[in-house]
C-alpha cells in the first residue's frame, strides 16, 4: 500500500525558513519522480520543485534560487528547503510522487509566512 506523508510545515516569519519533508513508502522510490506542489485559495495548484530519478531539478519561476529540493533513497525521503520565505509562500504544499504505474499525492502541509 502506498503512503505519502508530509510534514515540517507551519508558521513562519517573512524571510524565515522552513523544510518540508515528503515520506513516500510503498512504490519503488528510486523510480519516482517526486514534486512539491502549493494551492492557496486564490490560486490552483502550482509546481514548486521536482527531482526526478537521477536526481535533476527543477524549480517554478517564483522560487528565484531560495527553496531546495533534494532526496534521500536510503529514507525514502524527499526534502524541500525554503528560505527567505514571503507572505506569498503561504499555502498548503503537497507531495507528488509520479511512477511508472500511477501517481501519487500526499494530505498536504500548511505554511503560513506571516509576522
């Protein structure tokens, strides 16, 4: 059974930072090209960052050099580095976990940038 699950979220100042991690058990982890995704309510779901298999990324326009995208196979983890963070980072970001059969999404976590 395949399980996605995301945490490290919460509330943050604006140019604070936070890591998001993605757990994602029951697929081939080293097979899957893993995505962080953001929805706020104004807006549809947005691509953040994606590493693919061999380990290349890449980054929505707005992220401009500040998140991180990395993965460990040994934990089958998936992390997301965000500094300098804006009040318009706010948003619910989800983990995305595409393979060769199906794809994948996690409940989401919660950031608030906000002081």
């Amino acid at each position: 059974q395949v399980h996605i699950v995301e945490s490290g979220g919460g509330l943050v100042q604006p140019g604070g930072s936070l890591t998001l991690s993605c757990v994602a058990s029951g697929i081939n982890f080293d097979r899957a090209a893993i995505s962080w995704f953001r929805q706020n309510p104004t807006n549809k779901r947005e691509l953040v960052a994606v590493i693919g298999r061999s380990g290349g990324t890449n980054y929505g326009d707005f992220v401009e050099g500040r998140f991180t995208i990395s993965r460990d196979s040994a934990k089958k983890t998936v992390l997301l580095q965000m500094t300098s963070l804006k009040p318009e980072d706010t948003g619910v970001y989800y983990c995305n976990v595409l393979t060769e059969m199906d794809d994948y999404w996690g409940q989401g976590t919660q950031v608030i940038v906000s002081s």
